[in-house]
C-alpha cells in the first residue's frame, strides 16, 4: 500500500508541486490515498452485485446467491479488519491501524445487508417466522451473536464513545471482534453442514490471525 501511495504522490506531486491539494496528498497519503482505495476496494463485491442483477447472473436461485455473497464479503471484510494488527506487528507500519476502523465499518455494513436481506427479502418481514429461525436453527442463533458484537462495536467505533466510557473500557469493549470472528466462522461451518473445506479455510485463517496476536501478547508478557 505505502509504494503505490508514494508512486501516485509522486506522480501528482511532480504535476502540480505546489497546489494544495498535492501539499494535503504528501502530508497524510493514508487520508486522501489510502483511505478512498479502501472504499472502493470495499464497495466491488456490492457495485459487482448491482452489475448482475439486471444482467441475469445471480443464478437460479438469486435470494440465496445474493444472500450468500453478503455473508461471504461480510467475514471475509471482518477478517481483513482482523488482520491490521497482526500486519503491524509483523511489518511495524504502525499507521496501518488508521485503516481499522473503516474496514471494520465495512465488515459490519455487509453483515447488515446480509441481515436485511434474510429479514425483508427473504422472509418479508414475518417475524414470527424469523424468530422461530432464531431460536430453532443454531446458525442462525450464532449469526445472531455476531451481528450484536458488530452492532456494539460499530455504534461505539466514534471519538465521543471513547471519551464518555473511557479508553481502558473502550478497548475491554472492543475485544468483541474476537467474538464476531468466532460467531462468523462458526455460523459458516454450522451452515453449510458436513465437511466442507471452505467454511474450514475461513476459520484456519482466523484461527492464525488469533494466533499472531497471541504470540506477540505472550513475548510483551515474558521476553519484553
Ligand atoms: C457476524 C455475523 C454474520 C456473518 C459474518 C455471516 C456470514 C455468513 C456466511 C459466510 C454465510 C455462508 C455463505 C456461503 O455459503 O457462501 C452465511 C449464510 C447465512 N447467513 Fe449469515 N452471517 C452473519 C450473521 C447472520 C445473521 C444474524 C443471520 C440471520 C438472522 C444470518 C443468516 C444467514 C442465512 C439464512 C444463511 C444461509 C443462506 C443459505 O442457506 O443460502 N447470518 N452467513
């Protein structure tokens, strides 16, 4: 990421050497580089589902394709979210972490939709019968966790959060995500049902982004 922001600064910055907009981009790349590719990268897997709606490419059964694709996008988004710190530690670009919270934000947005979808779409708002779902079908159940996680992670993810209840809470607090990660995964493998390798893939990799911090805990704790 930082090559490409420093190759696109400098390209605008040998253009317009001193306009303003040049000066803000060679002050904080992350801010107006790093941070717009972030959306856009994130908002592909909705633009690409907006691109096969009327083309006809969401298959024979288009609930379950788009319903699909958002829970897909949402864990694979909220491991990416998972990933920031591990990606610290390894390479110490410590202003890799100003991207966490909008990725983060993201993971939570297409988890939401994946949810609407399920609720308007799919059951049309028959919440007697969605109910029923949740406490009947356990992958529901645990999506259920998930989505709380995310819900009080993403309504506490502002400045203001962290004064009113205080940094050290906020970060006690925040350790939800571990439980998003958890309920996503689990949810996937309960899904699908039987052994299958993807649902597997996912929760492997979790499992390592888990251990890495883990890892980098144990040797603050003993070797630091
Ligand atoms: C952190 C929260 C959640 C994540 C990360 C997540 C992610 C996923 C994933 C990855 C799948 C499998 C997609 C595939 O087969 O490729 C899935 C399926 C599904 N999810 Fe979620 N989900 C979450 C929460 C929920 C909640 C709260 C509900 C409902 C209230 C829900 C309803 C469903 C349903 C009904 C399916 C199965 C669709 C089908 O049978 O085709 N999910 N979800």
């Amino acid at each position: 990421m930082s090559v490409v922001t420093t190759a696109v600064t400098d390209a605008v910055v040998a253009g317009k050497k001193n306009s303003p907009l040049a000066q803000r981009i060679k002050r904080d790349p992350i801010a107006w580089i790093g941070k717009p590719l972030v959306w856009a990268v994130c908002l592909a897997p909705l633009a690409w589902l907006a691109w096969l709606a009327p083309t006809g490419g969401l298959g024979a059964n288009p609930i379950e394709f788009i319903n699909r694709h958002l829970g897909d996008w949402g864990l694979r988004i909220l491991l990416v979210s998972l990933a920031v710190t591990p990606l610290r530690i390894v390479t110490g670009w410590k202003q890799a972490v100003r991207f966490r919270r909008l990725i983060g934000l993201f993971a939570f947005f297409y988890v939401v939709l994946h949810v609407t979808n399920y609720v308007v779409v799919d059951h049309f708002f028959n919440w007697r019968e969605i109910f029923q779902d949740i406490i009947k079908r356990w992958y529901i159940t645990v999506g259920m966790v998930g989505l709380l996680s995310l819900t009080s992670l993403a309504i506490t993810s502002t400045k203001g959060w962290i004064k009113r209840i205080g940094g050290r809470n906020w970060n006690r607090l925040h350790k939800l995500v571990y439980v998003a990660g958890v309920a996503g995964c689990i949810h996937f493998i309960m899904m699908r049902k039987g052994f299958q390798i993807e649902p597997l893939v996912y929760a492997g990799i979790f499992a390592l982004l888990m251990s890495a911090r883990l890892i980098e805990f144990l040797r603050r704790r003993f070797f630091a």
